[in-house]
C-alpha cells in the first residue's frame, strides 16, 4: 500500500481505536505480513508494500469500514451487537456482550481485509491467490477456534463438568491417531455392510481396477451396457452410498446393464503408474471386457469429474485409433458418453487454479515425475481447505472444543476414505490439463501413442454440471459443449460438486435447468438465460437420454460375465477396502 494511503487510513481509525484496542492496526499489519505471491504467477512472496490499490476502491472502504466500525460501537453500547455469521449463531455468543463484540470486531476486520484483496490492482490469478491466502488466515483466526474466546464451548464445559473437555482431547488424540478430522462418525459405517451394497461381482481385474457387474433388477436389460468411471482420486461407492442414493442402483433399475470400474489404492508397487497405463491398461481395457461379457458392438458409458476427464482421454485415443493411418474410420465401441461435473477444457479452473503455476507443477514433476506417491491424505487436506470453515474449523470446534461426536453421514464417510495417486500419473496430469489445457488442443496431448484430438468424438453426449460446485465450476463443465462436435445435452443442477451429483429422484430435492440443445454459446450465462428450471433430479432426464442410445431390450443375463470373466469375487470387491 502506498505510505500516505495507509497513514490516511491508520488517522481515520484512531478514534476508534480505545474500543477496538489495537485490532484494527493488527488487522492492517495482517494484511502487510501475509506472504502473498508475486504479481505475475509465481509462487514466491511479494512485499506487500509494493502492492498498488484502486484509489477509488479504498476510499470507498475506508468510508465503509468508519460507519461499520460507528455502527458496532453504538450496539455495544446498547448491548445489542448482531452477529450474522453461523460461527457465532449460539445463544452464548450474543448473551456475553463482550464475547459478541469481540466476534463482531473479528468479522468488521475480516470484511474489511478482504476488501483490500479485492481493491489490489493486479491481474487475476494474483488476486485469486490474495483472496486465498486471506481467507486461510481468517478463517483460522476466527475467536471461535480458542477455547479461550469461545464462550459457547466453556458455556458446555461448566454445564458437563468438565467432562466435555476430556472427551474433546480424546477426540483429538483419536483423529491424530488415524491421521484426519473426523466429520462422522466413522465406526458406523463399513464398505460393504452399509454402503456400497449394490449386489454384484467382482467379474475382471488387473493391477489397477476391479470391474464389477451389477445383478439385474429388471426381467429385461438394454442390450449396449452401461460402464461408469469414477474419479480414481477417490472411492467407486459415492455412486452406490445407501440404496435409497445409489445411481449405480438406480441405473439397474432403469434396466441398465451396469458395470462399474473399482480402482485399487495404489500402494508402492504402482508408483510408477503413469497418465498413459490408466488410460490404456484401466479405461480402455474396462470397455473392451465389458464389450466382451455383453457381446455388444458397441458400449454407454460415464465418467464423473476426473474419472470424465479420463474416459474423454480414453475415447480420443480409440477415435485416433479408429481413423487408422489412412484416414478409414471404424466404428466406435463406444455409442454415448456421459460428463458429470467433468474438465474436458481446463480454461477455468475456478479455486484450484491458485496452486497451479509452472514453478509449482515443476517442483512436483520433480519429486513425483519418476515415481513415488501422492499421498491421499495431502490431497483430502488440499480440497478441504477450500472452504476451511465448513470442513476444517467446523470439526475442530466441534469435536475437539466442544467434545462432541459428529453425526453419522455416510457422504462424509466417504470424502474421508481417501485414495493414494501414483507420481507419473499426477505429474501429467498437472501439467497437461491444469497448468498447459493440452487436452483441448488438437495434436498437442499424445496418449497411449496417439495425439488427442477431441474433435474426432463425434457421439452423443449428456453433460451435467452443478451450479455451485467449486471443484469444476459450471463454467468449466459447460465449456465441454464447445470442444466436442456431436449432438449434446447439457443439464445444470442446482448444489455442489457431489450433492448436486447425487440426487436422487425420490428424494424430489433441489431443482435442474434445461436449456436448448441445438446451438450452445460460448457463455454458460448466455444458456441459463434461455434455460428452464424443472423441480427435483436431473437422473430422471438422463435416464430417459441414455435409454435412446441404449438399443433394444433383451433378456437380463442370469450369470455374472461370460466365458473366461467369471465372478471372482462379491460386491464391492478388495480393492476398495484398500485404506490409503
């Protein structure tokens, strides 16, 4: 911040100064000491000082932050401090006036802080990576996380004498025992018992995955199966959770042949994994077994969020290898693909992008490109944190301040069964689609031999993304409409990146938009407008899309495979048992 510019804002704030203690100065030198990024991308610290601000922008906040800061200071006063925020929602909160003006001193200078961020002239990402690095702080520095200032948790530990107390340090040594925050409570579930309890078999497997066949539910299945991928950053069973939630069950039951691919968490022996043997020796292979068990010339198939951004890989490989050398195209195996909340085009990457920089990619390169593991762990931390106060802090204060033990939730029991990723495999991917957006490019990715060019996918599509995610914004799953040719069905739903995913109809929750399919423009804000909002699941409009490209109906098999892919083992399988 420019000197006089700051000494300007330091005066106006001394009057205030008697009732905020130092507050707002320590939130000013905050804002100097954070170890932002240098302006341009890199990953090294600026000196803030050298930071330029919108001239208007912080006239503007300083005005805002006076009358803010007047305004706090008169409900003092009066006794009546108003805290909007679900951190301090409890009746302790507002029923200690200092305890309420100390949480309404940390929000006014958070507001604040955060203005700043917004008022630094500086290209995108830079800001993005401010905003960032701020958020962490504060979120971190809320008095709700002391027990010291948090009057709700001492409130519960005079009212349990104590024992409230005790039983947060056991919570404590128990999640540093197994290595994470609770979010539920664990002990209540099991893979296989309580969820993920589809009934099926294990009927294919190599070092990488397990292919599982789903028992029919219907007298008659379509005859062109359907294979779904799911991300290998996490477990299969987010897609067959409880059975009232499962869209495995739910697609058995629309007569869907269903099969599904069950990554093994890869242990030191698959540290050298690469981008290209999932693609060649996983997705490509799990089609050709699954055409081979079905008889079917061809296949359906889904991929969700990376498990999509793989199976496109996949299928531009087998495009490639379609056309052959002289230009002859042969059929596809794959007749329709469906994108849940999936990056096909990396342009915008929303949150994540403030990690990816070429010195950051590099540095992974270097330690995990030749081989080693990206533990599951690291990267469960990673997503957490981008939004600290629902799954981080949240936990802390509950569990460990409060002493209470999170309610069961099997969505949460799975986000915390994470999965391991080889090195090789996470070092392409990082530079190739989040740092480069090489999957876009025609001719620039190679895989398995072949240059990628999605162009050449000239299927049907169904491309589903949810309106709140902040994994793949709707952004980045709309931008999908315009790198693939063929004809394409683009559905929006309402919530996040899993909750907007799973929603099942008989739950008749939360709402979809449909909008034209003949023409998408380039702006997904351009296709809300013209879009319709309808009641409830978006599965009841994909299950009558992917019935149209299904075929006709034959009778369900009453054994798990054929031929030499007999079932090995029962639904789910080993592989998902697997702890990372």
């Amino acid at each position: 911040m420019q000197q006089d510019q700051f000494k300007l804002f330091a005066q106006s704030a001394e009057q205030f100064q008697h009732s905020f203690g130092d507050g707002w100065q320590k939130a000013m030198q905050s804002f100097q000491g954070l170890n932002f990024p240098q302006t341009g991308g890199a990953s090294g610290a600026a000196d803030p000082a050298k930071l330029k601000f919108d001239a208007d922008k912080l006239q503007a906040l300083q005005q805002q932050y006076l009358a803010d800061a007047a305004e706090l200071w008169n409900q003092s006063l009066h006794g009546a401090t108003a805290l909007k925020d679900k951190r301090f929602a409890a009746e302790a909160w507002g029923g200690n006036p200092l305890a309420a003006f100390s949480a309404a001193s940390y929000l006014l200078n958070s507001r604040t802080l955060m203005g700043l961020a917004d008022a630094v002239e500086a290209d995108k990402k830079t800001k993005t990576k401010i905003r960032f690095s701020l958020e962490q702080v504060l979120a971190a520095s809320a008095p709700s996380n002391f027990m010291a200032f948090n009057v709700d948790a001492q409130k519960k530990a005079i009212e349990t004498q104590g024992e409230s107390i005790a039983k947060g340090l056991k919570n404590l040594l128990h999640d540093i025992e197994q290595g994470h925050v609770s979010m539920t409570d664990e002990s209540l579930f099991e893979v296989g018992k309580n969820v993920a309890t589809s009934e099926g078999a294990v009927v294919f497997e190599n070092e990488l995955f397990q292919l599982i066949e789903y028992k029919p539910l219907t007298a008659k299945v379509y005859e062109k199966p359907l294979l779904l991928v799911p991300p290998c950053i996490n477990k299969f069973y987010i897609l067959d959770l409880q059975p009232d939630n499962s869209l495995i069950r739910y697609a058995v039951e629309q007569g869907q042949r269903t099969f599904v691919v069950s990554w093994r968490n890869p242990d030191e022996s698959l540290a050298h994994k690469t981008w290209d043997d999932y693609i060649e020796g996983a997705v490509i292979k799990a089609i050709s077994v699954v055409q081979e068990i079905s008889g079917a010339a061809d296949i359906n198939t889904l991929g969700f969020c990376v498990g999509g951004t793989m199976l496109g890989t996949a299928l531009a490989v087998l495009a490639a290898r379609a056309q052959g050398a002289k230009g002859s195209a042969k059929p596809l195996p794959v007749a329709s693909a469906t994108f849940l909340t999936t990056f096909l085009d990396f342009s915008d990457t929303g949150i994540l992008d403030v990690f990816i920089d070429e010195e950051f990619v590099a540095a992974k390169e270097q330690k995990l490109g030749h081989g080693g593991l990206m533990k599951g762990q690291d990267l469960a931390s990673t997503f957490a944190f981008l939004r600290p106060n629902d799954l981080v802090w949240n936990y802390v204060v509950g569990n460990y301040l409060k002493g209470e033990t999170p309610p069961p939730f099997d969505l949460l029991y799975w986000n915390s069964d994470s999965t391991n990723l080889p090195g090789p495999y996470y070092a392409w991917y990082l530079r190739n689609t989040y740092l480069e957006n090489n999957l876009i490019k025609p001719g620039k990715a190679v895989v398995c031999g072949e240059k990628v060019d999605l162009r050449r996918l000239d299927i049907p599509v169904y491309i589903y993304g949810s309106r709140e995610d902040h994994i793949v914004p709707i952004t980045g799953s709309y931008a999908s409409t315009q790198c693939l040719p063929g004809k394409k069905r683009f559905v929006m739903g309402a919530s996040g990146h899993i909750a907007g995913v799973i929603n099942p109809p008989a739950k008749n929750k939360r709402s979809h938009w449909i909008g034209p399919s003949e023409k998408f423009p380039a702006d997904v804000n351009d296709w809300i407008a013209k879009s319709k909002e309808h009641q409830g699941s978006w599965w009841t409009d994909w299950a009558q899309w992917l019935k149209s490209h299904a075929g006709k109906q034959i009778a369900a098999p009453k054994a798990y495979g054929k031929g030499k892919y007999k079932a090995i083992e029962p639904a789910p399988g080993r592989y998902v048992l697997v702890k990372a």
